[in-house]
C-alpha cells in the first residue's frame, strides 16, 4: 500500500516536513522534493522513479518509450545536497530505483512549468524542434538541467546534454538548433546570482530558489552503506533494470547508489582511489585521469549517454562482467586492482584481470561488495593511455569490439604494457600474451604487425548480433593499430601498417 504525502509548498502541510520519521532502510520511507513538493512514501525502493512519478504522483508529462535506458522519454532531474547548494544531474527514471530519489530534489517537465512557455521550450517552438512531441519533455528536461549547471561552456555542451534523448520524428538539426539558442542566452548569466538569473529569465519557476533551504530542513539523514548480507546490490540500477526489472521488486536489496564515504576519486600517493560507487560521469570528469590522459572526456562520450553516465558505477560495470564492459576494458588496460569488502570487514585487493573466471563468472564471494578500484599513475613517468570502440552507431550503443592500451615509455622503449580487448572472449579480456610481448619492445611498425599475431592468438570472438567472429577480428586487429597511429603518429603510419 501506497502511504504518499504530498504537501504543496504554498498549501498547508499536514505534517511539519521537519517532523519526518525514517525507518530502517528496508522499511524506510522514501523522502523526496517532487518539483516542488515533499514526498513520503513507503513505496517499494525497487520499484521505479518513473512509475512512481507518472502513477502514483500522476504527472505524466514524463513518458515512457523504451524503458531500457536507451530513448530519454523518461529522463528527469536529480539535484543533490551539497554544503548548502544544490547539484543537477540528467538520469533515466525508468532505470532508476524509487530507493535512489531518497534525500534528492526530483525535477520533472512539469517542474519547469510557468504560466506561459519557459526559455528551452520557446526554443524549441521558434526551431520547430518538436512535431508528435512524444520526446519533448525529455528533450526540455534536459535542456533545464544544462541550464541548472554551473557553466555553460560551449554549443558543443549544449548538444551533449540532450545525447541520452532520442526523437523519431522531427530531426535533429531543429532541436541542436534550439539548444544553440539556449546557450546564447545562458551565455548572458549572471554568474553571481545563476539561479535568481534563471527565474527573471524565464527558464525556471521562482520556488527554485527555495529548494536548497527546504532539503535541508528536511534534515534527511545519510543512510550509511548497508551492510546486509544475502542482499542484492544496486548502484545506477543501469544493468539490472534492463536485464530483470519484474524480478526486483521482490528482492531483498541493498541501495548503495550515492552512499559514497569518500570522494568518488581521489589520489593517494601514486595511487588514484576511485569508488566502487563513483559514476562514469565522476570518472569522465575527475581531473587526474583529464590532466594525464589528453583524450580520457572523449573515450567517454563513446560510453552510454548524459542520463546513463550520471548514475552508471563503476563497480556496476565491473560486475555486470559484460565482455564488452567499456569502463572494464579501459581498467584492465590501466593495469586496476579491486578492493574487495565483506560484511564481517574482511577485505582484500584483487587485479582486476583476476576478477573474471568465465561468462559472468567471477572471484567474489556472495556478499563482497567493490569498495574501491586502484590504478597507479605515476606523474613522473611517461605514460599513455588510448581507447577503442566500435558499434553500429557512433554514440549511445555498446561495442562490437573495444580495446584499451596503456603504455610506459622510454624514448622509443616501450617499458611496460598492458592491452585489453571486449568482445573477444566470453569475458573482459587482458591480453597477457599481447602485453608482455611489447615489454622491452622498440616502438615500429615490424613490432605493431608482430603484436597484431600475437593477439589474434589469444582472442576467441564468436558470431552474434553484433558481428561475425571474423569481422570482430578484423576489428582487434584494426582498434590496435589504431592505438599505434594514435599514440605514436611520427613512428607508425597507417601506410606502412597496412
Ligand atoms: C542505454 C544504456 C547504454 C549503455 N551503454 C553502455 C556503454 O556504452 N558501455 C558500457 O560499458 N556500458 C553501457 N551500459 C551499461 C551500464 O550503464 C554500465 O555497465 C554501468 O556502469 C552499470 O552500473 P550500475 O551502477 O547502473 O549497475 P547496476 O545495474 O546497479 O548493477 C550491475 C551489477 O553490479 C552489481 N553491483 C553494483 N555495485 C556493486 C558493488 N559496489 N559491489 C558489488 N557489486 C555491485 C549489481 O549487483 C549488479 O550485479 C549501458 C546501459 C544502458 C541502459
Ligand atoms: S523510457 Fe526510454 S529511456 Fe526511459
Ligand atoms: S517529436 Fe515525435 S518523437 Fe520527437
């Protein structure tokens, strides 16, 4: 049974929101700003955002296309608490665990009503970007949440905030169109005072600026990891919505999305901690992979979308032991450990290259959780590091065949390698043969040709939907090359290779 409180903001409450009772987390209720409305509901955790929003608070302006992740129809904003100031991120509701709204202020299409048409959807009625219109309150939504962000740095943004919304019918040209006319006009802020700029802009109502003193005096408390044993977990839910979402609602589960008790990255030494939790947007945006690896925001573009890298973990995508895993092929190549931890707080540090077994098969007890991935990253010495992919469209699609390469060097003195492959194999693959013939190696193409044989040895892709076990050959050999004529342009020439 559905016990949900809805208080409008300008309404009389029934209850005082500072007068809210949690219960232990199996059994809590789930508290949440609505736009712009105190939610409490002791709603199953596992059911999802979007069927709670359309369902039960009956806003339906958020639609329901795939429900896989993959269209945007569903995508609404989650803005987080933090020191006093909120921060918003774009995510797919219908992959999204009711759980994980807990303590967030949730922004749907209707959160950016006005009384007439707010700045993105003006835009996207000067550009023509809409016609059946189905797509549309995604496309808004996440229009409204680039303008929630704290820069707005190029058109270039402004397009990529909408690379999670798909649209069948108008074309994209009128809706990049619109997006360019929302950038102009972000460019205009006023950056000491973004929010109230937005409000006398017309791109959000005034009860916004509200928002963070209410979350806060909400005063919910951070409900610490849970440790429960025989408990499913669930980071982003961004595999295991799409591969058992009837199933969950009846499994004991533990949330663990968010409940992060250090920065999601951070260097110790010559050691980089991620966390298990951390997303794949912690990751694309953490400044110690941007600063040693020129390339690292664009290999990210080539992982999921907007809405899916903000609540995509990496523990997820460790455990998930996709064979095309993309987070997975860039860690094998960056030589990872795991940081494996048990409820009875034993723990111990596993290479990830050990981690997979067979299909879906891995080193983990039941109930050890990935606390924390460790790459080593020496700043004083040389070392590079290039990614791969190739699926059937550029963007929003999983690899045919991905490969990572890092690569120490000397002069023209390869000193160490390490080369991972996706889609290969029935797991991640690290190609340990391959890595170790490049060691001591001389960096020339009769050396790339030799390593390419080496490969082709240890790999053994099958024929799927994605292509033949042939074609995925040819692709292993292709990608790694690709690592040579990237990474060394003046030695190795695509002429000479081919
Ligand atoms: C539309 C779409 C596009 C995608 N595109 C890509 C892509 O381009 N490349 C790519 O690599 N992936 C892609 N994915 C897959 C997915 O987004 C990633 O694998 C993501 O990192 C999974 O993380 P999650 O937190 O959502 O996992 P969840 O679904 O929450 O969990 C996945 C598995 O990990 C386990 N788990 C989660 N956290 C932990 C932990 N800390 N310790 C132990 N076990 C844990 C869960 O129990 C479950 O078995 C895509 C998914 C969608 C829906
Ligand atoms: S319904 Fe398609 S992404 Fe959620
Ligand atoms: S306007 Fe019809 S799907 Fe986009």
């Amino acid at each position: 049974m559905c016990f949900l409180s809805i208080f409008a903001f300008s309404g009389q409450a029934l209850i005082p929101e500072t007068n809210i009772v949690f219960l232990e987390l199996n059994k809590m209720k789930i508290t949440f700003i609505l736009n712009d409305q105190v939610i409490q509901t002791e709603q199953s955790g596992a059911g999802t955002l979007l069927d709670f929003i359309r369902y039960e608070a009956n806003l339906r302006g958020t639609k329901i296309g795939c429900r896989e992740g993959d269209c945007g129809a569903c995508t609404v904003l989650s803005g987080t608490l933090q020191q006093g100031k909120i921060f918003y991120q774009s995510l797919t509701s219908c992959l999204t665990p009711l759980a994980n709204a807990h303590g967030k202020h949730i922004v749907t299409v209707e959160g950016f009503n006005l009384p007439g048409l707010n700045k993105v959807q003006e835009a996207m009625v000067e550009c023509s970007g809409t016609q059946c219109g189905f797509c549309t309150p995604g496309f808004v939504v996440s229009l409204g949440g680039y303008a929630l962000q704290d820069t707005h740095p190029s058109q270039d943004c402004a397009i990529s905030a909408i690379d999670g919304n798909i649209c069948r019918c108008t074309g994209y040209k009128s809706i990049e169109r619109a997006a360019c006319i929302v950038q102009d006009s972000l460019e205009q802020q006023d950056s000491a005072r973004p929010l109230d700029w937005l409000v006398e802009h017309h791109f959000i109502p005034a009860w916004f600026r509200d928002i963070p003193q209410r979350l806060e005096a909400l005063n919910i408390p951070e409900t610490a990891f849970p440790k429960t044993s025989g408990r499913l977990f669930v980071g982003g839910g961004t595999d295991l919505y799409v591969q058992k979402p009837d199933a969950l609602p009846d499994l004991p589960i533990n949330y663990i999305f968010g409940k992060l008790s250090k920065a999601p990255i951070e260097s110790i030494g010559n050691t980089i901690h991620i966390q298990g939790g951390a997303t794949a947007t912690d990751l694309m945006n953490a400044p110690v992979f941007l600063e040693a690896f020129p390339r690292w925001y664009e290999y990210f573009k080539l992982v999921s979308s907007t809405p899916i890298r903000n609540i995509g973990t990496v523990a997820g995508n460790l455990v998930n032991a996709s064979p095309i895993g993309d987070i997975t092929a860039m860690l094998l190549a960056l030589n990872a450990r795991i940081l494996l931890q048990q409820e009875n707080g034993e723990e111990r540090i596993l290479p990830l290259r050990q981690f997979y077994k067979a299909y879906k098969t891995l080193d983990k007890a039941a109930g050890e959780w990935i606390a924390e991935v460790h790459v080593d990253l020496q700043k004083d010495t040389n070392t590079l590091f290039h990614f791969e992919k190739v699926c059937k469209r550029t963007y929003l699609d999983i690899a045919s065949v991905n490969t990572a390469i890092s690569l120490k060097t000397k002069g023209n003195l390869l000193l160490e390698a390490h080369v991972s492959a996706g889609g290969v194999a029935p797991v991640p693959l690290y190609l340990d043969k391959t890595s170790r013939y490049l060691e001591g190696k001389t960096i020339q193409t009769e050396m790339v040709l030799e390593a390419i044989e080496v490969l082709q040895s240890e790999i053994h892709p099958i024929s799927d939907a994605r292509g033949s076990a042939a074609y995925k050959r040819t692709l292993a050999r292709q990608l790694f090359m690709g690592h040579f004529l990237t990474l060394f342009p003046e030695t190795i020439q695509m002429e000479a290779l081919v």
